[in-house]
C-alpha cells in the first residue's frame, strides 16, 4: 500500500508530531510520501529521510492556509501518488485537516491512533477512548485509509538517509476564513507544549501567579515546558494556552511533574498518556496520587525549591 504523510511546517520546519507520523508511516513497511507547504529548507526537507520518508512532494509559494486548504493540498497528493492510505499527526493541524481530507477521498479515518494498524486479518486501527481509559479498536474497509497518530505513542525505530524532493502544486482555491492574528500558541524560549518531553505543570496549590516562579525555573533547568490546570487558567495566573486537560491540551510527554494539582478526572483525561507522573501535593489524599508513578506528600514551597537544588548540583556534577 502506497502512504502519504503530511507535515505540517512550524516556522520554516517540520514539527516533531509530524516527523513521527512519518515514522509510524515507515514502520508499515511500505514506501513513504511526504507533502508539505511553505517555506522551508531543501536540506530540512531531504532530512526528513531520517525519519523514513523516501520522497517529499513541496508545494511552494504558499505560506499561511486554512485547513479546507491544506485538505484539498492532501488529497491532490493523495491522488497524484496512488496512495492508500493517508496519516496526519493528531495534533492541532491534524485534527482540522485529516476529517476534511477523508471526505474529500471518501475515505474512513480514526483519529488518535495509538499503535501500527494490525493487518493479520482486515485493517485494524487502535485508539484510546473513555478518555484514556480503555483502548478500542476500529477496522477500516473502504479504499483509501485515513489515520492520525496520536503524539509520543509509539516507540521510534531508527532510520539514515535522504528524501529525494519534488516541486509540488495544487489548487488550493480561496480561504473561507482570515487569520488575523495569534495570540498564545507560541511557546516564547521554551519547548512547545504539545511538543515537549518534559512537562513541568501546577494548579491552584500555588496559591497566586506571584509563585510560579520557582515552576519556571525547574522546566528551565529540566528544559521543559510549563503548564497549568484549569482553574489556574480560568482565573488569569497563567495564559490558556498552557491549559492541559480534557477542555485544554492533551499530552504525552516522557515525564509529567504535577505540582499543587489535586487530581480531577477532567484533568487527568488530558495527561494520561505520558509515560512517568510525578505528584507533589500535601494532601495525601488528592486524586492525583491514584494515577501517580511516583509521590511526593508535602507543601510544594518547601519541596519544589528542594528539588531545584538537587537538579542544580546534578547538572553541576
């Protein structure tokens, strides 16, 4: 089966979710096309072979496009190569531009894949549903497949080499919607969000935006990214872009510290996924201990600045 890959461009390169999606693409065994837009280095695109692309369809002359946009850009791609099946990341972009792209190719889909489809017998696609809770598994059958993976799911295989890179054009038509501005989706000197390995997050038991201090300076000593609970968002400590949850940004990040957060089940659905959880709460009894790989029962003004401490003798040593 022919795959096509979309990558989404981020500032003149291709973002993380999306080298990933090529790689999941890749470890089906098939060869892999990737397309993508805008401005953006040759080499950066050649590198993309290292993540498993074998060739990158370019279209040019294009910079800021609406998803109706780039779904029809995907499948002229689509066509164009023969592909069968066409894999997004599921982030941001993804969510908006792979539904579209599966209308446009009458095409089946299931969004937040969590792992390589199984093909023993069908097509076989597993997602997490129930907010993280349960896993359930979806079988495609029309002709073209349409898949998003769901970011830092699955395990990354090793590849060298260098996609051959091909000018590519479409017509994208008009944008039903103007952008006219963005506000908080960029992170400023610090890994994005839904892009970092490692999250640094807090909530009310912080008491005041006065204290987030010693929050960033531990994800700048980790080099992670920051991040807040809701009602810390709701009440203007903190921008809510940095909201993780089930109404926020869903994560998985290698390790996820949470500090001064109880635990609430609309919270825990967003940061499930991430691989280690470290708590600190003074309540030994907060929800959050329950889903916590590791614990820490204390007021965060005493173990944070601790724990800054032993991260700087750390680095020093």
């Amino acid at each position: 089966m022919a795959v096509l890959v979309f990558a989404d461009n981020t500032n003149g390169s291709i973002a993380k979710s999306s080298k990933e999606a090529i790689n999941y693409a890749h470890q089906m065994g098939q060869g892999v096309t990737v397309v993508t837009y805008g401005e953006i280095s040759q080499d950066k695109l050649s590198a993309l072979g290292n993540s498993g692309a074998n060739k990158v369809l370019h279209h040019t002359g294009v910079n800021r496009v609406e998803p109706s946009q780039l779904s029809k850009m995907v499948a002229e791609a689509a066509k164009a190569e023969s592909a069968e099946i066409v894999v997004f990341a599921h982030d941001y972009t993804g969510k908006s531009v792979a539904p579209l792209t599966a209308v446009r190719l009458n095409a089946g889909i299931v969004s937040g894949a969590v792992a390589l489809p199984d093909t023993s017998s069908g097509f076989r696609v597993r997602k997490a549903v129930f907010s993280g809770k349960a896993f359930a598994n979806y079988e495609l059958k029309s002709d073209v497949k349409v898949i998003s993976l769901l970011p830092n799911s699955i395990d990354l295989v090793e590849v060298s080499g260098s996609a051959s890179v091909e000018n590519f054009s479409a017509d994208l038509g008009s944008a039903g919607l103007v952008q006219k501005e963005v506000r908080g989706t960029v992170s400023e000197g610090g890994p994005v969000l839904t892009e970092a390995e490692l999250v640094v997050s807090a909530g009310r038991g912080l008491k005041g935006p006065e204290n987030w201090g010693m929050v960033e300076e531990l994800a700048e000593l980790l080099g992670a990214a920051t991040a807040c609970s809701r009602p810390v968002a709701d009440v203007g400590w903190r921008p809510h872009h940095e909201h993780v949850g089930q109404t926020g940004v869903a994560i998985r990040p290698n390790l996820y510290i949470a500090i001064g957060i109880s635990g609430a089940i609309q919270h825990l659905a967003g940061v499930n996924g991430s691989k280690v959880i470290v708590v600190i709460n003074k309540d030994p009894e907060a929800p959050f201990f329950k889903a916590a790989d590791y614990g820490i029962v204390g007021d965060a003004f005493e173990v944070v600045p601790k724990l800054i401490e032993a991260v700087k003798k750390l680095k020093a040593a």
